[in-house]
C-alpha cells in the first residue's frame, strides 16, 4: 500500500487535535459542532471519533449522542504534571503562606515553548470570595501576564532578543502590550526591581505581579504570582506585595537547590532599549 502524502498526515493529526481542543473546551460537544471546529466534514470527524473511542480517550452520552473526552485524558495530563511533582512540591508551601499575607490567588507557572505561552501548573484560591478563576493547565500569552514577564525578564538576553518577535502580541484589553519594544523595556525595568507586573493587559478588572524562580543552576524554571481584582490592591502596600512574593520565590528556589543571592538585578544587553 503506498504510503499517504506527508501533508495528507499532517492534515488529519491537525484535525484530531482541534477535535481534542474542542472536547476539552466544552464537557459534551455534538459531532455539528465539532465538525466545524475542526474545519472538517462530518463524516471524517465522525471517523476521527470512533477512532478516539477505540482507543478510550472519547465517550458517547447514550441520551444526547454528544461526545466527551474520558479521564484516561486526565491521566496523560497527569504524567505531564507529575514530571513537575517537585516544583509543586517546593512551591506549594511558600505559596500557602503568601496566600496567608494577601489573601489573594497565587499561582505557579512555567514557560511552554512549543506555543511560547505561560501555563498554570498550581494555584492556591483566595481567601475572598471573590478571586480569579484560572484552572491547572490554563494558558496564557508571555507578554500580557506578569507570570509571562517574570519568567521572560530572566533568559539570556540573545534568548530573549530572540523570543520577543515571536509573540503574537494579539489584543486582549485596552491595555494589553502590541509593540515589543515596550515590552522589552518592562522586562528591563522587572530586572530591575526584581518583580514584574501587569495591571488589566491580560483581563480587565484583574492585576497581577510576579517573581521568577530558579533551579540548582540559576536558570529560570517558573515563577510565582499574586492576584489582584484592581479595586482591593491597595498601593500603600506595594511594598507588602513585593516582600513577601520575594519571600516565596526565594524559598522555592532554595528547595530547587539555588544557592545564589535571590535578588535579580538588571544585565547589560539589548533588551536595554
């Protein structure tokens, strides 16, 4: 039998994954819906899902015959996440008492470099009622977050010289960063200050700031951040916020084997400009 095209290949894993993303987006999807989603007939999707069934990563509602993704799903995430058991681990304590300090969410995120995007790999909810929701495995843009900021600001500057035209720097907010200069100069100024920040770029009505976290070898693996709804961040308290974020990102360095002096300061290179 000859062998398909390679663009032929190429085109259907694409289509199993925009089935994929569509099922985790939503609990049940129709095979209507995900036919377009996916931007293909319904009958190839149809193939696509009795396929994904087989192999137990689909299900069937009998009652609805809309379809759903099964935890076996939940267990490949979950390999991927236990790759980062002891990042969670070294984070989860110092992240419960800067939870403790603001009352607000605290999150732990990492640099995915596939899709150049920050996700979410733990979260400790605020003790307010009212708090961000943000799910485990969430992404989100680099430039628009304080977590993105925070784990850019810290690269080798040819890395991240490199890294800043490839942004996308699509428009979430009014305020959301499109020019990579600008960007280039907060990450100047993060270094700086040793803490980086965004107020409504990502989401409106949402403020965050963040700090990096280092591995045995002072390479930045993740960083650590604190959100705010804008009307509770008190600016009288800036200092409060930053303090006590160094704290929590010092001492998850430390449990990662960082040994260095946990106070970044600003480097010589381009991102200067």
């Amino acid at each position: 039998m000859p062998t398909p095209p390679k663009q032929d290949s190429v085109a259907a894993v694409l289509k199993v994954f925009a089935v994929l993303e569509a099922l985790a987006e939503d609990r049940t999807v129709s095979l209507t819906e995900l036919s377009q989603r996916a931007m293909t007939s319904k009958s190839t999707a149809y193939r696509l899902l009795q396929t994904m069934q087989e192999l137990g990563y689909v299900e069937q509602e009998g009652d609805t015959e809309k379809y759903g993704l099964t935890l076996k799903v939940y267990d490949l995430g979950a390999k991927v996440l236990n790759r980062r058991a002891d990042l969670i681990k070294v984070a989860d304590k110092p992240m419960g008492e800067l939870v403790q300090r603001t009352h607000e969410a605290v999150h732990l995120g990492i640099l995915d470099p596939q899709v150049n995007s920050v996700v979410y790999i733990h979260k400790l909810d605020s003790l307010y009622n009212l708090f961000l929701q943000s799910p485990i495995g969430k992404r989100n843009p680099l430039f628009s977050t304080s977590l993105g900021k925070a784990l850019l600001a810290w690269r080798d500057d040819d890395d991240l010289d490199a890294l800043l035209p490839k942004l996308g720097y699509l428009k979430q907010t009014p305020n959301t960063i499109t020019d990579p200069a600008v960007l280039a100069a907060q990450l100047w100024k993060a270094r700086q200050q040793g803490y980086a920040e965004e107020c409504e770029e990502s989401e409106l009505g949402v403020r965050c700031m963040a700090v990096p976290v280092f591995d045995h070898i002072g390479k930045v693996v993740a960083a650590i951040s604190v959100s705010f709804p804008v009307f509770r961040f008190d600016e009288n308290r800036r200092a409060d916020y930053v303090r006590e974020l160094r704290r929590a990102g010092k001492a998850t360095s430390e449990g990662l084997g960082f040994s260095g002096d946990y106070a970044p300061l600003a480097r010589s290179g381009s991102t200067a400009a």
